[in-house]
C-alpha cells in the first residue's frame, strides 16, 4: 500500500477547555508547536483565557505533559486577532463545547484561514461529522474528518477517526499514520454514528450498571468493588469512574444518546437516574467539586446512600459465593456459576455482562466495521482488560448466546430486540486468525495493512486471532530459569533479544546470572543485543530472595550477590556488541541501573525510572550510585570546571536520596537515567522494531567496546559534608526521619566516592566497592530489614 507522506510542522487547537488544553500539551509532548485558541478575554490581555489554560496544564494530576519544557511549544491565540496563524499550521483541531451552532459559527470563521492541504478535525465525542462538514467550503470538506480523542489525552490510547462521505481516503490513511507512529494513539476508524463506537457501548455499560445496581438493591460501593479490576476493569470501576469524568459530563453523554438516538431498542433506558440529577443539581459533579457519588470526609471515604439520602461510611465487601466465583479462572465455569447463583451480587454481574454482550451484538453493524475495532476501542478508551466480544467468546459463544436469548425471551434483559441472526448461526464467535466479523461486510476482517503498522511486532491481539505471545515466538538461543535469549530471524537474525521471565522482571540470581551468559553468547554470535519484553522492564532485585537470606543472616550470600549483580551491569557496559536497553512502564532500582549500563536506551514516553532503593532503606548498589559519580566527572570536564562536581551530584543525590521516578521518557533524562541521544517513542507498540533497528544501526556503524573508564576525580569528604548539610536541615524540618537521614548518608558517601580527600582520583572498581559496602552495612540493619518486609507485605514504604 502505497503511504501518503503527511508532515506536521504545526498545529492549531480550537478551544482552551480542559480537553483542548491537554491535547494540545500532547502535541507539544511529541515535539509538535501548537497554536491554541479560545475567545478573547472580556477584560486585560485578550489571550487571558487561553494563558491561563496553559498555566493550569502545569497543575493537572495526572500531568498532560512529559516534561514542563513542553509549555514552550505552545503559543496563546484568540479567535479576534490571530486566526491569520491558521495558514501555518498543518492540522487544525476543533476541541470546542458540544454545541452544532457554536461549531458552525467557528467554521464559517476559520474557512478563508485554512491552508490548501491542512487537515480539519473535529474533536466531537458524539455530533455527527457529516453534518459539521457541510459548513466548510467545498474543497477543505475532503480533508475534514472527526478526530475524537479520550480523556486524559495523553495517557488514553484511543483516538477514534471519523470520515464523511466526502473524506479523501489517504487524507485518513496519512491521520492514522501520524496519530499512530508520532502520538501513540491506538486508532480506530468509527462510524458517523452518535457517540461514535467506545461512548456508545462505554455509556451504555455504565447506564446497565446503574439500572442493575437499583434492581438488586447494592450499594454503590459494592458495585465498585464488582466492576473493578476483578472483573477485568479499571480500578475506579464504575462510579469513581463517573466522579472522575463529572456527573455533568456523563450526563450530556446520556443526553445526547436520548436525543440522536431515538429509534434504538434501549432508548427507554438513555436517562440519568433521578438521584443523578439530584446531584448535578446540588453542584456536586464529582472530584471537580471535592464530591459527587464519593466524597472525602477526613481521612474517610463516604458513598451516597439513595435510601437515607445521605452519605455514609464506604464499606462494602464482596459476599463469599461471588469472592469464589470470581478466582475461577475458567470464564466458561465462572459464566455458568453466575447464571446459576441466587446471590444477588452475582446475578448483578451476570446481568450487566449479558447486557452488553446482547447490546453489542445488535450495534455492531451500526457503529463499527468489525467486532475487533469495537474490543480495541473498549480496552483503548475504557480501560477494559478484554473487550465485550473477547470475553463472551472466551466464556463459550454458543452457550452464552442461549443463555442471552433465554432471557430475552424471559423479559429479564434491558431491551427484547432478538440477538442478530450471524449470532446464532453455528459460528464459535467473532474473532479467528483470518480475521475479525463484520456484520457490515458479512466477512472475516483482517488487521489493517497501513506500513505503520509493521513496526508494531506485538500489537494488541484479540482473544481468538490466533498471535503468538512474545514467549511463544522467535528462536530461543539460550534460556535458564531467569531470562531467555531468543531472535526474530524474519526480522533480523542478527540481533539478539534479552527477556527477563521473572515477577514483574525482578532481577534475582538467575537474572543475574542469565544476563551474564547471554552477552557471552551475543558475543560470539550475534551482532547486537536488546532488552526487551512486556512492561515492567524491571522493579528491582528480588526482595524475596534478600528477605530470605537478611533472616538467615547470610550477609556473605548476600554480599556476593551484589557483587554478581554489578559484573552484570559491567558486562552490559562493556560488552563487544551494542547492547540497546527497550524501556516502557517501571524501571527501577536494578531494572534502572541496567538500563544505565546499556550502550543506548530505547524509551517509550510513559517510562517511570528512577533509583528507589532508599524507600527500603537501601542505596544503588547495582552500580547506580558508580554511575552518577562517573557521570558527574564527565559533565565536570564537558563545562570545564572539572573541581566542581557538586553542580551535578546536589541534584542526582536528592533524586535517590528522596527515591524521585521520572513521571515521563523526558523526565528520565533530565534527572539522568537516560541521554538526551536517546531514542523516545511515543508507541509502545514500536518499542522492539526500533530497539533492533537501533541496535543494528550501531552495529553497522562499526561498534567498538566502550574502553575501561580512567581513573576520575571524586567529590570526597568535602562533597559529602555538603550534601550532608541538605540533610540535616531536612531532618531538623521534619521532612525526613533520623533513618531515612543514615540511608541518605550512605548514598552520598557512594555518589563522592567514599571518605576520600575531595578531587582524589578512584577508578570503577573503586566506586563498586563503596556502594556495595554501604549496602551490605544497611541490609545488616533491622531497620532496613523492616522496610524489606513491609514493602514485600504491603507493597508500600515503611517510614521508620
């Protein structure tokens, strides 16, 4: 297929709301200006709505940007006196409020401003794109689509693009490339619809929760603690869901399914139940508001109880039947359990299951091309481990389908529209290694052929299309109980490809000594390695296995454990092919310090790195600590002040001193985890193809073995009476406790290299043994011990 090249050198967002705020910091993430727009302030600066919009990006939780540095990127504009700035940019995003009339105004304005090959996008959650496009002249109507990002843009996959009848085709195909490869973005193409295709089942799930949660008579709690990740949703389930978007907000959405969609067999069923009205009307829209269906009362959390209409104290709890019903890991038992159960709780679920299943089933041809883009958009947009049709079919198609149509016929579902008849003709469900069904088309769809998409070596898959898993692929050269060494030969047969098998890529003896003979094996028949699997990369050393031995007093175990565990990071380091460290999700401790020794580093945007070992009251000892001291004497000799290593260590020490993780890729490097020659991607999907293209570059460009870093100077004594002054003044404060101050300590003694006299020259095996002395030193300390077993026990710091 030939790819239609689509550069954006600029971008206008139109609206200055918490949405068009964010999706324009997203732009300026991806290095991309952005001109943002809003009406002109009634009184002082004209852009005073729009700059204080950009301000207010710097306070939002979770931060729409990367880094703050992004802010730069994004210039201020009001609709009186810049729209002439439209003819610079390449792509033009609507993001204003859900109103046609306003919308249409907007258009007729920015008409004789919009370049001849700009694209136009609307960011509408639900108004149809067709009709927006009618205002437009004649020719911009070709490059005008739907653009429908979810919230927070940058932390939500999904971006739902939506053509009209007059869209061009590779104006589409060029959108999806670039949303895809340059923001990240898990595209689906949706249909002119309301609500397009994640909202329409999304808002429907959320109305069959609550319609089901007054049939039962369960607290809102409950159904929290039901729609949550035991079933294979987000954490904030469905009510806390509902605080976080605002009540307001979910009710539009409702409101707009009443009104564009009044021939629907759920039509009865598209209004906001009378206590959220109620709410709404009070102003108690949810977290905006400091409350909504939850509110803080102290330290507590307290839900609204529609009975007493009132809160009360959250306390709700699963019963005993539903509790075993749900650690059945067999969906067809677990389905048929449910069905069976009297329990009310589980008749809850089997309902609000069943519901969506027969609703999707029924639209699918109305919104969506095929059941793949309908799963993809659930997991994108909503959060959902599995969309509805992954998990019917995982459960037993053909008996889930009796069972939704015997309740149809028993008047127990939402609406008694029949299942459509391609549900009930023999098939075993919807999704098959040719592809996905689309009731449109009556055939089996496959995957998109766009390029862009043979960089993704492990996309998304969906239950039955027949991917293979990463542990199920490629050739394996070497395997033992901790990593396996395996290649891609249809991809490269050269370059090499490093996994971690253990929990959450802890790094235990056997990574350890995994890692050690993988590199000797890369040495001799490859030409280059890469880290990679699935994220976490890694959280650190086994804290299991330090427990076990800190109890039996095995400090001599323990302390040749270290040691292996910094010949590893050295053999990374020093190794005779470029080793590429592929990051995405958690890196930390041990997991960061490998990627510290790595030649390059391959990092998606959303990687958390960061030397966190002070949080169980330990210091860097993988070489962390080495590395900062070396890195220090390097960034001393670069400014030319090569007797002032402090400017550097102050900030490095605080950051392992207080256990600071990069919120982002950028982050990462300004605290020092990462270079800025490294490679940041904003698909996660494209880790592993650029992670081996990279290191095939550099092999290709005639890679040689880093030499043996010379001996450099060190901060001593004097730097860390230094840094040893910051910590007193914290302990005094009450910021920090008098163990967390000895912990510190110790890191600073590592990061100076030791108790020497300042500028003293020490080399890297020095400095490893500095930082793995103090380690051993606080891993004797029952303190420290503590904090072991508490985060083991608890999965939190222990202040002690």
């Amino acid at each position: 297929m030939q790819e239609r090249k689509f550069h954006i050198r600029r971008v206008a967002v139109l609206g200055a709301g918490v949405m068009g705020a964010q999706i324009a910091a997203h732009f300026a993430n991806a290095g991309v200006p952005v001109v943002l727009f809003d009406l002109p302030a009634k009184e002082g600066d004209k852009n005073g709505i729009v700059k204080k919009a950009i301000d207010g990006l710097k306070k939002l939780e979770p931060a729409p940007l990367a880094n703050k540095t992004a802010l730069k990127l994004i210039s201020a504009a009001n609709y009186d006196e810049h729209l002439a700035q439209l003819t610079a940019c390449d792509l033009i995003v609507e993001a204003i409020a859900e109103r046609m009339d306003w919308k249409n105004d907007l258009y007729g304005k920015i008409a004789p401003h919009i370049s001849p090959d700009a694209i136009v996008a609307s960011n509408t959650s639900g108004l149809s794109i067709d009709a927006l496009s009618q205002v437009l002249p004649a020719d911009v109507r070709p490059r005008f689509c739907g653009i429908h990002f979810f919230n927070p843009p940058r932390y939500m996959r999904l971006v739902e693009i939506i053509a009209t009848r007059t869209t061009d085709a590779g104006t589409l195909d060029a959108l999806e490339t670039w949303l895809t490869s340059r923001l990240g973005k898990g595209v689906i193409r949706a249909l002119d619809t309301p609500n397009f295709v994640a909202n329409r089942i999304g808002v429907l799930s959320i109305l069959a929760v609550m319609h089901h949660t007054q049939r039962f008579e369960l607290g809102f709690d409950v159904v929290d603690l039901l729609t949550g990740p035991k079933i294979g949703r987000p954490k904030s389930a469905t009510y806390r869901t509902a605080d976080v978007v605002g009540l307001d907000t979910l009710a539009h959405v409702v409101r707009t399914m009443h009104n564009t969609l009044p021939d629907d067999p759920w039509h009865r069923h598209f209004n906001a139940p009378a206590w959220l009205e109620q709410l709404i009307e009070k102003g108690a829209l949810g977290q905006k508001t400091k409350g909504g269906i939850f509110r803080k009362v102290g330290k507590d959390i307290h839900v609204l109880d529609v009975g007493q209409q009132d809160y009360r104290p959250s306390s709700g709890e699963l019963s005993a039947d539903v509790a075993a019903i749900l650690k059945d890991k067999n969906p067809a038992s677990r389905f048929a359990a449910l069905r069976a159960s009297k329990d009310p709780q589980a008749r809850f679920l089997w309902a609000i299951f069943r519901d969506v299943f027969h609703y999707a089933a029924v639209q699918l041809e109305a919104v969506a091309d095929n059941a793949r883009d309908l799963d993809l958009a659930m997991r994108w947009g909503f959060g959902w481990e599995q969309g509805p049709f992954e998990i019917w079919q995982s459960a037993g198609w053909t008996d889930i389908a009796q069972a939704i149509a015997a309740d149809i016929a028993a008047g127990e579902t939402m609406s008694n529209v029949p299942l459509p008849a391609w549900v009930l003709d023999g098939r075993n469900g919807v999704h098959t290694p040719q592809g996905s069904w689309s009731p449109r088309r009556k055939v089996y769809v496959p995957r998109s052929a766009l390029p862009v998409y043979q960089r993704q070596l492990y996309p998304d898959s969906v239950l039955g299309d027949g991917s293979l898993s990463p542990e199920q692929s490629g050739e394996t050269l070497f395997e033992n109980d901790g990593v396996r060494l395996w290649r891609l030969p249809a991809v490269d047969a050269g370059i090499g490809i490093l996994s971690f098998k253990s929990k959450m890529h802890a790094i235990g003896t056997e990574v350890v000594e995994g890692v050690v003979a993988a590199v000797r094996q890369a040495e001799q028949s490859l030409a280059g390695l890469v880290i990679w699997h699935q994220p976490p990369f890694a959280v650190g050393a086994n804290l299991a296995q330090v427990a076990e031995a800190c109890a039996a007093g095995d400090f001599a175990k323990l302390d040749n454990y270290v040691a292996a565990f910094q010949q590893a990071g050295q053999t990374l380091k020093y190794a005779a092919v470029p080793v590429v460290a592929a990051v995405q999700g958690m890196a930390l401790g041990g997991g960061c310090e490998f990627a510290l020794h790595a030649a390059r580093r391959v990092l998606a945007l959303e990687s958390y790195m960061g030397l966190v070992e002070a949080g169980v009251g330990l210091i860097p000892a993988g070489g962390g600590c080495k590395e900062f001291a070396l890195q220090a004497a390097e960034w001393a000799a670069r400014a030319g002040t090569s007797g002032d290593l402090m400017a550097f260590l102050q900030p490095a020490f605080m950051n392992i001193a207080t256990a600071k993780v990069s919120k982002s890729a950028a982050e990462a490097v300004d605290y020092g985890f990462a270079r800025a020659t490294d490679t940041m991607l904003f698909h996660p999907d494209e880790l592993l193809y650029v992670a081996i293209r990279e290191a095939r570059a550099l092999a290709e460009s005639g890679y040689a073995p880093r030499a043996t870093a010379r001996a450099v100077p060190v901060a001593g004594r004097g730097g860390i009476a230094t840094l040893e002054m910051t910590l007193v003044n914290m302990r005094d404060g009450g910021m920090i406790s008098a163990y967390d101050y000895q912990v510190a300590r110790a890191a600073a003694v590592a990061l100076c290299g030791g108790e020497v006299d300042a500028g003293s020259l020490v080399d890297e095996a020095w400095l490893l043994t500095v930082e793995r002395r103090l380690f051993i030193d606080l891993l004797k300390n029952p303190q420290t011990q503590a904090r072991i077993q508490h985060m083991l026990d608890t999965g939190k710091p222990l202040r002690n």
